[in-house]
C-alpha cells in the first residue's frame, strides 16, 4: 500500500512539474517544439509585431527546422569542411561568452577622462585648421573609445595572469615559409 501511494504521489509531482513550465506549443516539426514563450523571447517587448508578422517567424522557424534535419539526413554534419566550421564557431561563441564575464564588472568613464581625451586628440575631431567638432557632439563617441580601451586593458591583463597556467610554445622559425 505504501508503494503505491508513494508510485503515485511521485508521478504527480512529475506531472505537476512537466506541466508547470509547459507552454502552448505553436508550431511542431518533427520532435521539435516551438513554444510561444520561446518565440516571444527572441523579440523586443517594446515593440508592437502584426499577427502577419508573427506567422512569418513562424514559418521562418519551421523553414529552419525543416532545413536542418534535412542537413542531418544527408549527414552534411559528417562533411570535415562542416566539422571544421562547427568547430570555429563553437569556439567564438565560448570566447565571446568568456569576455563577457571578464567584462561584467562596470567599467566607469568619468567626465574628467573624455574632457582630456578630447583635448589631448583634438586633431581628431578637427574640421580645418581653425575648427573642431564640438565637444558635446562626440561626447558619446570619446566614452565608448575609452570603455573600449579599458575593457581591452582589462581583458591583457587578465590574459597575462591566466596564460600562465597554459603550456605555449611558439616556433618563429616557421615564419620564413609563410
């Protein structure tokens, strides 16, 4: 008796999870599911899409689907030239989710560095030789050079201190036969 009130009571709370984060599927190919919760993520909130609209992503998703399994059917996943790709891109993408956490940390610009960097790069917001940019209409451009050169910094540094953990060896012999 106690086994089964248990079996039961564990396929409830299964059945209790399963369909707590289940959403209305809108569209099916195959054993892929296309939720509306999914769909609505990939799209701004802010932004008021047509019904038309929304029945072109759709089709776009299952066109997708479609095309990849058909890729799969015809093993193009097997081709080395697709591994090779497949393998360059999985490696940008970890690369490019690396920085984002090692640039997470707010950087700060304050109005002191963009005056003195405008200042000390005034030829390269000169219009002729007597007439600048003004200040205000680069403002905007000055912070975001120097949050990029701050992140940059961060980022060799950081390099600096981890690649000691790696073995690297570099051979600059070969360099003559490039």
């Amino acid at each position: 008796m106690l086994i089964i009130i248990l079996t039961s009571l564990f396929l409830i709370s299964c059945d209790i999870e399963f369909w707590k984060d289940k959403a209305p599927v809108i569209a099916e190919v195959e054993d892929s599911r296309l939720s509306i919760n999914v769909l609505k993520e990939s799209y701004s909130q802010d932004s008021f899409i047509s019904k038309e609209e929304w029945t072109k992503r759709i089709e776009f998703w299952i066109n997708s689907e479609v095309m990849y399994r058909e890729a799969l059917k015809r093993g193009l996943q097997k081709d080395p030239v697709v591994k090779k790709l497949l393998k360059d891109a999985e490696k940008k993408i970890l690369v490019d989710r690396l920085r984002l956490s090692i640039e997470d940390s707010a950087e700060i610009v304050t109005d002191k560095e963009i005056q003195d960097y405008y200042e000390n790069n005034k030829d390269l917001f000169s219009i002729d030789s007597m007439e600048y940019i003004p200040f205000s209409t680069v403002q905007n451009q000055i912070r975001n050079i120097i949050l990029a050169k701050k992140r940059l910094a961060k980022e060799k540094r950081w390099l600096s201190e981890i690649k000691n953990n790696y073995s690297i060896e570099v051979y600059p012999q070969y360099l003559d036969s490039l």
